[in-house]
C-alpha cells in the first residue's frame, strides 16, 4: 500500500510540473518584453543567486565553527 501512494504522489506532482511548465511558457510568450525588462531580470536572478549561495556558506561556516551550539553556563539557576 505504501508504495501505491507513493506512486500515486508520484504522478501528482509530475501532472503539476506539466502545468506549471505549460503555463509559464505560455505566459512568457503572450508578450514580447523589452530588452531593459530582461536585463534586469537577469540582475536580479544573478543577485539572487548570489545571496542564496552566500547565505548557505555563511551557514556551513557558523555551524562549523559552533557558533551553532546551545548556549551553557557555569552558573547555577536561582531558585
């Protein structure tokens, strides 16, 4: 049963890969954008990438160095 739904899931979301495609390319064709249009969407994709990049490496980096660690203490708590 298990491996039914999975395939079921499956195909659910390929269908809605098909569609989203179809409809974005659609969209895209419908009208012709300006070159100005497509230069800044190719910045702001660029510099989207880039932050997500840097952000991820900034991640990799503090988990590293255990800056990621729950914090400790010697005291001990009032009561």
């Amino acid at each position: 049963m298990h491996t039914k739904n999975q395939w079921l899931l499956a195909a659910v979301l390929a269908v809605l890969l098909v569609v989203a495609t179809w409809y974005c390319v659609a969209v895209w064709q419908a009208t012709p954008m300006p070159l100005y249009g497509n230069i800044i969407l190719a910045v702001a994709a660029i510099f989207i990438l880039v932050s997500g990049c840097g952000l991820i490496a900034l991640m990799f980096y503090s988990r590293r160095k255990g800056y990621d660690e729950p914090a400790r203490s010697n005291r001990t708590p009032r009561e």
